[in-house]
C-alpha cells in the first residue's frame, strides 16, 4: 500500500499536477556599516587578504589600493570595487567579501518601553519582536500609538503601530523594522 502512494505521489509532481511549494528567501540585503568586520580574501593573494574593520567614515584599507568606501554597498558590491581596483595590480583578481561581525544596523526604542536603548538588527524583526525584546510596555504607554520614525537622506516617514488591536488580533499591521528606525512609545 505504502509504495503505491509513493508511485502516485511521484506521478503526481512528474506530471506537474501537484507541488511543493517553498517559501521565497528573505528578499533582505545586507549593507554593511561602520563597525562591521568583513574578511576580505583574495585568491591565491595572502598579501591582500584579511580582516578588516570599517572604519567609522565607512571606509576599510588595504595594501596598495588604500581606503575603499565599504558602508553602504552590499558584499557583493564592494567585492567588484575591489576587483576593479585590485586589476592594476594583479591578473583577474578573485575576491570574496564575508561578513564576519554585523555591528552597524542598529534600531533605537525610546519612550515608555521597559529597556529603552539601542539595539543591534542582527537579523530580519518586526516591530512586534522589537517591543517583546525591549521588555515591552511601562504602565503608562499609550500603546495604541507605537511610532517608528524612518529617516533616509531622500524622505523621512512616520509609521504607526497599535499594539492593542494587535493583541485583539483585530488589525496586525506588524512590519519589518529597518537600519536606524527609531521606535517611539509615547
């Protein structure tokens, strides 16, 4: 019996009648920051490779090529800079960019949370994970007008949070936080 519902199964996905679906990737790209550790490696080139620091003006150094821009480029991004600068001095230079420490992005929660502060964005959070870390509510929150205050050099934008429809599981308007938002409870 087991094997005729593993023959039908597999007809099945052949034949494109049934699939699994997986869900996407997170569409998340990292962008490194000052403070952020990246080994930088170079192929069959020790002198270049290595693990560097960015700096606190966004820029890492290394032998010959001096100071290249790091913060704000993905690893992928700062990877063809320096094979486009490594070129002059060797044939088809192959680098590989690792992040080894993440310490730039960072989010801030102010207001009438338990442990106000900074905190590390470590990794994909909601706002509803950013309150839960923070220690949650004091007393006298007014939870129905959480405020995350995202700021880029093009715009800057409020977007509002209430926490007490959410926890009715009425309307859950949880979003992903970003590099610098600033989360503030009233």
């Amino acid at each position: 019996m087991r094997k005729v519902i593993l023959l039908v199964l597999l007809a099945l996905v052949i034949s494109g009648l049934w699939s699994v679906s997986v869900p996407a990737a997170n569409k998340m790209t990292y962008v490194i920051g000052p403070g952020d550790v990246l080994q930088i490696i170079v192929w069959k080139e020790p002198d270049f490779s290595g693990e560097v620091t960015v700096r606190p003006d966004g820029c890492i150094t290394l032998p010959l090529i001096d100071d290249v821009v790091a913060a704000g480029k993905t690893p992928m991004a700062l990877k063809a800079e320096l094979e486009k600068r490594l070129k002059e001095y060797i044939d088809l230079p192959v680098v590989t960019v690792i992040v080894k420490e993440l310490k730039s992005p960072r989010y801030y929660m102010i207001g009438e949370i338990a442990r106000p502060g900074e905190y590390l964005l470590s990794k994909p959070m909601t706002i509803l994970q950013a309150l839960a870390v923070a220690g949650g509510f004091t007393e006298w929150a007014k939870k129905d007008r959480v405020m995350v205050i995202r700021a880029s050099p093009e715009k800057k934008e409020v977007l509002y949070f209430n926490y007490e429809e959410a926890a009715k599981g009425r309307k859950i308007n949880d979003f992903y936080l970003q590099p610098d938002d600033i989360v503030l409870v009233p």
